[in-house]
C-alpha cells in the first residue's frame, strides 16, 4: 500500500511535560506575535502533514520510502516496513560504525588494517571488492573509501575484522547501533550485505540510517559523493548514477543482489531543504535511478521545509530558585523546522514549555524546556530550549532565605 503526506508525531520528545508554564506564539506567517498562559501543561499532540494535492508516481519496485531530513517526515512510502535483503546497502551501517569511531578517537584514519585471508576477494567476479592484496594493509581512510565508493566487500570484512576480532562479532555491534537508531525491522549478519539467512532490512530502518549517517557522520559524509577512488592502480567508479546525473544529489549508497533487485539510498539538497530516499527492488540500475529521481522531484515540487526558530533565538528571562544569580536566559537549542505542502497555510503557532521550578545548579546548554510548532491546531515539530550560561548554586544563608520566600510565595 503506499501511503504519503504521514507525520507521527508520538514520540516521547514531543510530548508536553506537567506544571510548565507555557507560552504560545503565533506566527503569521513567521512573525511573532505573543500570548501568554499559565497553565498545568497540555496533552500531547499527535499530528499528520496535510497530504500533498498530486499522489507520488507509481513505481515497479518493492518498496521505497521518501523521509525529510530536518524533521523526520515520510513524505511517501509503500512496503515501507517489509524485512527486505538490502544488499550492500549493508555498508551503510559498517561505514557509520567506522565513521562514530574515527570521529570518537576509538580509530584513527592512517591506522593499518590487514586484508586477512578470510576477507580477501579471491578474484570473485560475483562481488564487489576493492581489491587489497591478502595479508597486505590499508589504511582505515582508504577502507572506509573502499566501502562507500567501491562497495567493497573486501574491506566490509576486514574492517569488521579490525573492529571486532570478527565479522560476526561485528554483526552484533551494527544490531546495537540499529536498535539505538529504532531501526525495528532490520537484522544484520553480515557487514557486506552478501545473501544470508537472517539478514535484512526495511526501506523505513534504512532512511533512518540514512539521516543518521547525514547528522552524526561530520566531514566524512563527503565521501558518498565522491565519484570514483583508486586503490592499488585500479580505478572503480560510484554505482549511484545520480552522483553523475544530478547536482543537488551528495549520497548515499547502492546495491543489488539477485534476492533483493536493485537498491539505493539517495539524498539529495535543494533550496536548503534535504530529502532522503530508499529503493527497494527495482528491475535494473536505470530503474533504481529514475525511480530515485522521480521520488526526490515529487518530494520537492509538492512540500517545502519551513525555518520558524533559528538555533540559539532568544525565549525569554527564567527565574532560578537557590542560584548565584537570580534568573538565565533561555534560548532555542537548535532551528525549529516545520514541513509543510506548498499549498498549505504557512500560519503557524509556537508554543514554548519551560518549567517553573528551575532551580541551580545549571549547566551552560541544559535543557530547561522545549519549543513546539503547531500547524492548524496540531503539533509538528519540538526542539529544545537551553540555558545559555551556567548558574552556580547560591550559599547555604541565600538558599535559606529563597526556601523561606519560596514557601511564603506558594501560599498565595
């Protein structure tokens, strides 16, 4: 069945803490203008994105899936949830692994891996390689290259093997890191994505990895757009033709089995806006390419992402009980998104959550509230809202005297 237009919006982090004091904002259209309630909190919201006025195109393949970055929205998607083999679209969880732990200082990029012999392509014409030679090394940065533009399955193994003492250990850090992402419906047992019993993924899991590699990957996410890489005097060109056909086109991955058809997982950025998208099952190369092409030009030709609250916009003054200083300044942790159809009204309301009992010690940065958007009375998006200095606890007389005023203030 394919479905567009669904946003859920149930998930914990959006949910309305008790005893806040809220604050709503109307913005029309992204104008402030501002009211004020005081109140006990308010039920979570569930929302949906209005459904775009064109449905999505028909395509012959298994299933697929179009997410927007900034705010998680699934545009379209059919057979999104099906355990499907995802071929070497695999390597997009072994290349995350190795990009958190070079990021995290755990590898380093001109560390030496060995090409055991278990890892080793023994001139196998059936799969993809990178082509080190057997008990030769290569450094992590021209493995982890190997991996995205190669789709080595060579290096897959010999990472793993690095990383884990082995690929089945391996297998087990890649189902750790899917179930912290929520990736439900995936179960890895390999870390090239090669046929095995057990071992698949949903178009859903694999946007999610997706936007994950996108977020957390840093710099290292330029090199799903490189187009070819040589190792060992031979030359091997990236298999997402996109890359070649389309500009605003920077990743992610390809593959292809005889079980699984034709795979890719492709994002591309327009105009500010980011959307990813997964195919599943396609016939051919050109199909998985068109279809990805066709996808991604719907996605953009019917929703826009909107920019309600930049990072760091100033909220408001809070009071503080038993601090140093009497009250901090709050201010949004990180842009406030919205994604909305081009034929929707761009009306949209604010309402800002901070509790009214902060008190010291506060940490620059901490989380003391969120900010939610509201679309036609129903909630869409939330970031957090941060103190943006530290306040030190106050002495044990100033405390005193704050418990005794606080207690006399509660009476009335």
């Amino acid at each position: 069945m394919t479905k567009y237009g669904v946003l859920d919006m149930t998930a914990p982090e959006n949910k309305l803490l008790p005893s806040l004091l809220v604050k709503t904002n109307t913005v029309t259209p992204f104008s402030t203008v501002k009211s004020f309630v005081l109140g006990s909190g308010l039920l979570a919201l569930s929302a949906a994105v209005s459904a775009a006025p064109v449905p999505p195109p028909e395509m012959d393949n298994t299933a697929y899936i179009l997410m927007d970055y900034d705010t998680g929205a699934i545009l379209a998607e059919k057979n999104a949830d099906q355990p499907l083999p995802p071929a070497s679209l695999t390597k997009m969880m072994t290349s995350h692994i190795i990009e958190k732990k070079l990021m995290a200082g755990e590898l380093k990029e001109d560390d030496q891996v060995l090409m055991s012999e278990n890892a080793w392509c023994r001139g196998a014409s059936n799969q993809s390689c990178m082509y080190v030679p057997v008990n030769k090394t290569a450094s992590v940065i021209d493995m982890l290259r190997g991996i995205i533009i190669q789709s080595g399955n060579d290096a897959s193994k010999a990472m793993a093997e690095h990383i884990a003492g082995s690929e089945q250990a391996f297998s087990q850090l890649m189902n750790a890191e899917a179930k912290e992402l929520g990736m439900t419906n995936t179960n890895f047992v390999n870390a090239t994505g090669m046929p095995a019993e057990g071992h698949h993924a949903s178009a859903r899991d694999l946007a999610i990895l997706s936007r994950a590699i996108i977020k957390q990957g840093g710099d290292y996410y330029k090199l799903y757009s490189e187009k070819e890489f040589t190792y060992n005097n031979i030359t091997q060109g990236n298999r997402n033709a996109l890359l070649r056909t389309d500009s605003t086109v920077d990743g992610l991955k390809t593959g292809h089995t005889d079980a699984a058809g034709y795979c890719l997982a492709a994002s591309s950025l327009r105009n500010d806006m980011r959307l990813i998208s997964v195919i599943m099952g396609s016939k051919s190369m050109q199909d998985r390419a068109d279809q990805s092409r066709e996808l991604l030009t719907w996605g953009f030709g019917h929703f826009d992402t909107k920019v309600v609250a930049p990072a760091n916009q100033f909220v408001d003054t809070v009071p503080v009980y038993f601090g140093k200083e009497d009250s901090v300044k709050a201010a949004t942790g990180e842009a406030l998104k919205v994604l909305i159809t081009k034929t929707q009204s761009d009306q949209v309301s604010t309402v800002i959550n901070i509790s009214d009992n902060i008190q010291a010690p506060i940490a620059k940065g901490q989380e003391i509230g969120r900010m939610m958007a509201v679309i036609d009375g129903k909630s869409v998006a939330s970031v957090p809202i941060v103190a943006t200095e530290a306040v030190e606890k106050s002495g044990i007389f100033k405390r005193a005297w704050q418990h005794i005023a606080k207690f006399f203030s509660n009476l009335f």
